[in-house]
C-alpha cells in the first residue's frame, strides 16, 4: 500500500512539475507573439491578436510559436476582414512631387514620386564609394588615351595621358626629339643603324 501511495505521489509532483517548469516558455511565446502582433498592426493597419492555436474562424494565422504541445502553440492572428479591406483599399496617396519623397540621404540617390508613390532612387556612385557627409562620390582614376594606364595626376603611372603611345614598359625608341615611351627616363633606346654593336650616339 504504501509504494502505491509513493508511487501515485511521485506522479503528482512528475505532472505538477512539467506543468509549472512549462509556464515560463508559455509566457515567452505570449511575448513573442505580443511583439510581432505590435509591429504588424503598426506596418501594415491589420488587427493582430494573439491566442491560443488555433486561430478562430474569422481570423487567420500569421504566424505560430510552437513551445513542446498544442498546449504550448500560441498563433498569431489577424482579422480576416481587415486583410480583405487591406488588399481592397487603393494605395494612400503618399506624393505630388519629387520633393515630397526626398529623404536628404545623398548616397541613396534621388527618390521620385510616381503616380502618387515614393520610388527609391539609383545611387550616384556608379561602383564607387559614396561618401554622405561630404556628398560626393570617390574620384576615379583617368585613361584618357585608353592605353591601359592611369594618369600620373591621380595616382597612376602613364606619364603622358595624352598620348596612347607612351606609358610604362612600352618599347623604348631612340630619335631626335627624346620622347620617353616607357615613361621611364633612364632608357633611350637602342639604335645601332650600322650594325657594329654601339648605340647611336644620338639616342644618348
């Protein structure tokens, strides 16, 4: 008798215990589905409640947290007849101009209104970093002659960008008037027209 008594009393405690030990994750999902249900009616004007799963037959579920049991499943619902309101309704007038869309962010490029809705616009900085405190774009680098090389001005190495015949590791020519091919001025070329192994003495 007495291990029967034990036995029913352990049983109680067991079921007493899954039930209280349960409760704090209860709560949790209650707050969770708090936090969503707030921040969905705030985004999008739908009545939000959250309840027990399942939802009832006018509301549907948005969104559902599962805690160990149907016990513990809280839904996320809204009202059926707010959403078909919703999806009915014609978009609220938000623009009547360009201007009206402007939010002052530089690297975010200009918003445009378009029948009565803000669209977003392109950033200025085509591939290039934006900087928005000073609001302008990284400069980049020319090639004007469209040798492959960058002009000396800003940070390349072509020391003529004018000219697609002169840039670093071209072959150096000798003649009269000394242009610098290879943009390296410790080269002059090596013409030996005659053939007998010395550089013209005009290439020096």
């Amino acid at each position: 008798m007495k291990k029967i008594v034990t036995l029913i009393l352990a049983s109680i405690t067991l079921f007493l215990t899954s039930t209280i030990g349960s409760t704090p994750v209860y709560a949790d999902a209650v707050s969770d589905a708090i936090k969503f249900c707030n921040e969905y009616e705030r985004r999008t004007g739908v009545r939000c409640e959250q309840q027990r799963c399942p939802c009832g037959r006018t509301t549907k579920e948005v969104e559902r947290w599962d805690r160990g049991g149907l016990r513990l499943s809280v839904c996320a619902c809204v009202s059926k007849a707010d959403l078909e309101a919703a999806a009915n309704a014609e978009p609220e007038i938000q623009c009547r101009r360009d201007a009206d869309c402007n939010d002052g962010v530089f690297c975010n490029g200009q918003e445009m209104c378009r029948s009565g809705q803000c669209r977003p616009g392109t950033s200025p900085c085509d591939g290039v970093r934006c900087y928005e405190r000073e609001k302008m774009c990284e400069k980049t680098c020319e090639d004007k002659d469209g040798d492959g090389f960058e002009a000396i001005h800003c940070g390349g190495n072509d020391c003529d960008d004018n000219n697609p015949n002169r840039f670093p590791g071209n072959k150096e020519i000798c003649d009269s008037k000394g242009i610098d091919e290879d943009c390296d001025a410790t080269t002059v070329g090596d013409l030996d027209a005659d053939g007998d192994g010395f550089i013209s003495a005009s290439c020096r």
